[in-house]
C-alpha cells in the first residue's frame, strides 16, 4: 500500500509528535513503506506526521543531492525519536521546499551545524555532528515532529506574497504526482 502525503491544512501536520515506544508494533515495515513513500514522491526526507502519524520518526535518503552537497554522499537513515542541539547560532539561508506544501519554495534560514542524537530502526543509539544541507534536512524534517513547517521560519510579508498558493493547497486545488491526503475539510469528487 502507497501511503499518501499529508498536505498543508491538515491538522495531524501541526500537532507535536510524541515518542515512538521501544515496542512500537511494526516499525520496520512502517520505515520502509516511508522510504517507499518518499521517493514516489521524489523526495529527500519524510516525517511521521506527513503520513497521517504524530511519532517521533523520521526517514531520510539524502544522496540525490550529493552532486551539489558532497556532505548527503550515501546519507541514507531513518531517525527514531530524534534530538537536535544547535552547534553553530550562524543562519544561511537555503531555499526549501515541502512534500506537504507542493509547488513551494522559499529561502528559510537555518544553522549550519547540529549535533544529533537518534535511535535507529533497530533502536542501536547514535550521536554525530552534521553540518551544511545534511543539517538542513534534519532541521526540516524535525521540525515536523513539532508541528511546524518551513514557511513557520520566513517573514510574514513572504507568507502574504505565497497566501494564494497556500490557499490552493488547503481548498485541494493543488495537483501533485504522488498520493496526498488533503484537509478532512476538502470536499473530493
């Protein structure tokens, strides 16, 4: 089964996620369906909350972009209850775009470097610093886990200038490639 996308307006998309239990019944076939999910829908990391799912999880494969950012090079993992300490107070901004927010992207700042603590699919724990656009996608798809999204970090003129897009995504005007669910408010027909 294709899990579908969860798009802006849903509400599972704003609600803090709460720890994955150490007995979380099916969580190696549930990072594999994400994984799966992911790349039909041709991106480079997934949050739990944007298939329907407020846990603590998270699956990224982040070697697409190696050619341009040499630090995603076989970066490929799934994060099992993250945890992020900024490293670097230094912000760049990077445009970002979101499976959840089709047809979207905006420059968002971020710190370059982070240290990150995560259990893995079989909850082995692991500690490392990342840095450059690595860190960006594990600040991206973290911040999912705490009901956030990239738009959360640009400026409200920006908001306003992208209100019709967004409008378009909450109403189900937006198509994509790949299967979505909509807000529970969107008539489908």
């Amino acid at each position: 089964m294709k899990l579908p996308v969860y798009l802006y307006g849903h509400p599972v998309l704003r609600n803090v996620s709460e720890p994955l239990p150490a007995d979380y019944p099916g969580l190696k076939e549930l990072v594999a369906e994400m994984f799966e999910a992911m790349y039909e829908s041709e991106g480079v990391g997934l949050a739990a909350p944007q298939i329907g799912k407020n846990i603590r999880l998270v699956v990224i494969d982040a070697d697409p972009v190696a050619e341009a950012f040499p630090e995603c090079k076989g970066r490929k993992f799934a994060l099992v209850n993250p945890e992020i300490e900024i490293l670097d107070g230094d912000k760049v901004s990077r445009p970002e775009g979101c499976l959840s927010l089709p047809g979207i992207s905006e420059e968002v700042p971020r710190v370059e470097h982070i240290r990150l603590r995560w259990l893995d699919e079989d909850l082995n724990p692991h500690e490392e610093e990342i840095s450059g656009f690595l860190a960006r996608i594990v600040q991206h798809e973290c911040d999912h886990l705490e009901g956030k999204v990239f738009i959360d970090h640009i400026s409200g003129i920006r908001r306003q200038l992208i209100r019709r897009k967004l409008n378009d995504i909450v109403t189900g005007k937006t198509r994509t490639d790949y299967p979505v669910r909509y807000a529970p408010t969107v008539k489908r027909r």
